[in-house]
C-alpha cells in the first residue's frame, strides 16, 4: 500500500497568518498550500469569476479556509461543503484560527473523503440548490491528486443518483403531494396495522406468501395458483389483481403504489371475498374511493415520500405502515407487506422484469383491455404493446426473453431486498390518523420553516416534505411551494 500525502506542520505567512504545509510521500520538500506572503489575498483570485446564483459548492480542500472564508463572504446564500483527505487531516488543520472561525460558519459544512457521498446525499437539493458547482484549492489538487480523483468520482456517482430521483420528483411531485392530502382525508376511514394483523391468525402465517407480479409467465402460473390455493396466503400487485379477478382467484391482499390516475382502471373488475387493500399514501385517491365503497378493508402506507413519512410520525407515534419498494417497485412492495405480517416463506408468480414471447404483460390486465378496445386495421394491439415495450433500449437474455435496464434495476432490487433480514414491524404502536391534530401541527412546522421568501430553514423537516413538488416546480419555487401547500393543507 502506497504512502498517503499528509500534512507535516503549520508556519506563519509573511503577514501574520497561519498556513499548513504537506509533503510528499518520498520527499523532503514541503509544499505551502496558501500563499506565504498574503493567503487572504490570494483567497480573492480564488474567488473570482464565481457564479452568485449557484447556491450549492463543493470546495476540494481545505487547507488553512482562507479561500472558504471569501467564497462565503461571496455567496453568503450558498451552501458549502468542503471536503478533506481524511478525518486525521481535519483534525490537524483545526489548530489553525481560521480554519475554526471557517466550521462555524452556518453555511459551511466540513467533511472527509470517506464521508462525502453521505454528505453530498444529505445536504445537497437539486430542487432547492439547481446545479452545484466544484472547485478546488488549485495547490491542494496538486498535491493531493489521488484524493482529488477519488473525491470526484464519488460526487459524480453521488449526483447520478440524485438526478435519477430528481426526475422522478419533477414528473410525479404535483401528483404525489396532491394525492397524499386527499388520502390523509380518506384515514379516518381506514384501518390500522395492528387491526389488518390481527384479523390474520397464526395459522395463516405458515403458509407462503405468494406475490403475484403482472409478468407474461403468469399466464403459467395461474393453473398451479388454483389448484393449490389453499397452500398460498396470496398477496397480489394492483396489476396482477385485475387478472386474477378475471380467472375467479381471490386474493387476500391487494397492493398499490401507483399515483397515476390509470390505476383506477385495475379495480374495475368486480371484488371478489374481502381481501386487504394496501395503498401507499401517494397511490391514486380515486382507486381508494372505490374499494371503500366496496366496503373492504383498506390499509394505508408510505414508502419514503417525506410528506407520507411526516404525516405518519408527526405526533411521534406511528401512523401508517412502512414498506419498501426499492426504486418504485410494486412487486417489493408487496414482499415488504407479507415480511411485516411475518411471514417466513416466499414464492414469488410472474415476477419476469422482462418481456416473454413479445408480451409485457399478462392476459386480463387492463392494458390488454384498453389496447384491443382501440384496436383497428391501421393500428393493431400488438403496435400497442410493441410501443409499450420498445420505448427504451432491450436486451436479449435467452431465447424470446429480452429487458431492460429499468426492468433490471427494478430485478436487483428485488434481490438485494430479500436477501435482507428486516426488523419484525412494531407492537401496539398504531394509532388513529387525526386529521385536525395533523394540520394544525404541519402548518406550524410550515411557517416555522419559512419565515420569509429570503428566510428558509434548509434543516427543517417541512421544507423536506416539498421537495418532490419544488421539483416539479422548479429552482427557486421553495417559497412558492410553501404557500401553496400551506393553504391547501388549511383547506383540508
């Protein structure tokens, strides 16, 4: 294992100002990485041509701060996260005045290689910040080439998966948040964890949870389901349901995360027995409607969206249950219900993540309905599917089986999620949804936040919950987000 480059001690510059200097592994030469003579000054070449609307830097060094003090003073809105070789190196530099005046700073966030994806995942917002800007103490990149690479590569990798959730939020914010305000108005009318697991003996928890997915091999599968039935505690995906409703299976729970209002069309069909309906918070409200007229059982849950996490723990005692879903996978979603129920054995039907023989989908989906309805000679329901299947690049992995990229994602998630040993769900720690007690207290939490369009607590868990809609908004929508979401929460 290679030397690391470290810093070897602290001298005094020709004006009075402390400075760290490093040397090389192998060398005897030590390299000042401020200006001996005037750091401060130095400080404001550093600082010029900065872009005054970037409200979000990452500075790769930091060295005496001196270049972190001006850029502060040059964008005093900005955050700041700088960034070490190592935690040993902060420690060391903190024995300089500057560098302590430098962490005090609001603004100003210090960190080490080690730690800066965290830090890069928790502090930057691309709704809030827009684009981020990298910049490096030019002599601390010199000197530290191998962690300059390292540190860029990891914010690189940082941002790609940021930006992948960022358009995810930008398309389905508006939706998601409106969705979830009306279903926060439908829970008084729902039931609790603890109420669904209790309706569920023992022993129907030996048997195996069955997830049934929409994939082409369902068609397979669904002689196998009938015909040993009563050895499945079935536990179907919205999809899927409507195809099993068609072939006369029941289920005995139902699973939706999809916000979009063609989810409505999966529970057209007629509801056979009484099966669990579980709806995460941002699936559509019209579907929900539905299956409570039908006088089934509903269970709300969240799945990460901050305003559905907020509004299941606002009064610091659970509300709503918590399932995984990966990157937006239903199918996790219903594996994640059957682990909290507690069931120990798992099979899973039409989990394919992959087009068979040219078909998306199973028989009897909704889709099957609304493309041979619109079927006609110059536009056929396989031009439909085709449409469907094709809108982004496939691969072939075995004879008339190809996927995707999504689809496989989607594949690996699943994987990594079962393979994963979670925590048994609580005990009596559920309690009615108050629908007054939980306006009263996010409009406090709301104005507390945001005290004016210039005055934003960027830590407070209020502005968290907006951020799917200031994606969908835009940059510099925070206030704007806020207003909105604070007179339709009054409304409630």
């Amino acid at each position: 294992m290679s030397e690391k480059t470290e810093y070897s001690q602290i001298i005094e510059a020709k004006d009075g100002n402390l400075i760290p200097l490093c040397r090389k592994p192998g060398s005897e030469q030590e390299v000042a990485l401020h200006s001996k003579y005037n750091p401060k000054r130095e400080a404001e070449g550093f600082c010029s041509g900065i872009d005054g609307s970037c409200l979000f830097f990452i500075v790769l060094g930091l060295a005496g701060g001196y270049h972190i003090e001006k850029l502060h003073e040059t964008v005093p809105k900005a955050k700041i996260l700088v960034v070490e070789s190592s935690e040993n190196a902060i420690s060391f530099l903190m024995q300089i005045p500057q560098v302590r005046a430098v962490s005090e700073l609001p603004q100003v966030y210090i960190t080490d290689e080690a730690r800066l994806k965290d830090s890069v995942l928790s502090l930057y917002k691309p709704a809030i910040h827009g684009n981020l800007t990298i910049l490096s103490l030019r002599q601390w990149e010199a000197v530290f080439q191998d962690n300059e690479k390292k540190c860029k590569s990891i914010i690189q990798e940082a941002i790609q998966f940021l930006a992948a959730d960022f358009s995810v939020q930008s398309h389905f914010g508006k939706i998601w948040q409106k969705n979830i305000f009306l279903n926060l108005a439908l829970a008084g009318k729902t039931k609790s964890f603890s109420d669904i697991r209790a309706t569920i003996p023992g022993e129907k928890l030996k048997k195996t949870a069955a997830i049934i997915a929409a994939g082409p091999s369902l068609n397979q599968s669904l002689q196998e389901l009938k015909l040993h039935r009563d050895e499945f505690f079935v536990i179907a995906t919205d999809t899927a349901f409507s195809a099993l409703s068609k072939q006369g299976l029941a289920c005995d729970a139902v699973v939706s995360i999809d916000g979009q209002m063609v989810s409505h069309q999966h529970y057209m069909e007629d509801i056979s027995g009484s099966p669990i309906f579980v709806f995460d918070l941002c699936a559509n409200p019209s579907a929900v409607r539905k299956v409570l007229e039908s006088s089934c059982s509903v269970l709300f849950s969240e799945s990460g969206h901050p305003l559905a996490q907020y509004a299941s723990f606002f009064s610091g005692i659970r509300h709503f249950l918590h399932l995984e879903s990966g990157s937006g996978t239903v199918t996790i979603a219903a594996a994640s219900f059957a682990k909290a129920l507690g069931f120990l054995k798992f099979r899973f039907f039409g989990a394919d993540f992959s087009f068979i023989d040219g078909q998306p989908y199973c028989r009897g989906t909704y889709l099957e309905t609304q493309f041979h309805g619109k079927s006609t000679r110059l536009s056929s329901a396989e031009q439909s599917y085709s449409a469907l299947m094709f809108r982004t690049p496939l691969t072939k992995i075995a004879e008339n089986i190809m996927t995707s990229e999504v689809l496989t994602a989607y594949k690996n998630s699943l994987d990594d999620f079962m393979k994963r040993k979670d925590e048994p769900s609580p005990e009596n720690t559920w309690e009615p949804f108050d629908i007054k007690a939980f306006k009263a207290q996010y409009c406090k939490e709301l104005k507390k936040a945001f005290k004016s369009e210039d005055q934003i607590d960027e830590n407070s868990y209020a502005l968290t919950t907006l951020l799917p809609l200031c994606a969908k908004m835009g940059k510099g929508a925070a206030f704007l987000a806020y207003l909105k979401t604070l007179r339709y929460t009054e409304l409630l």
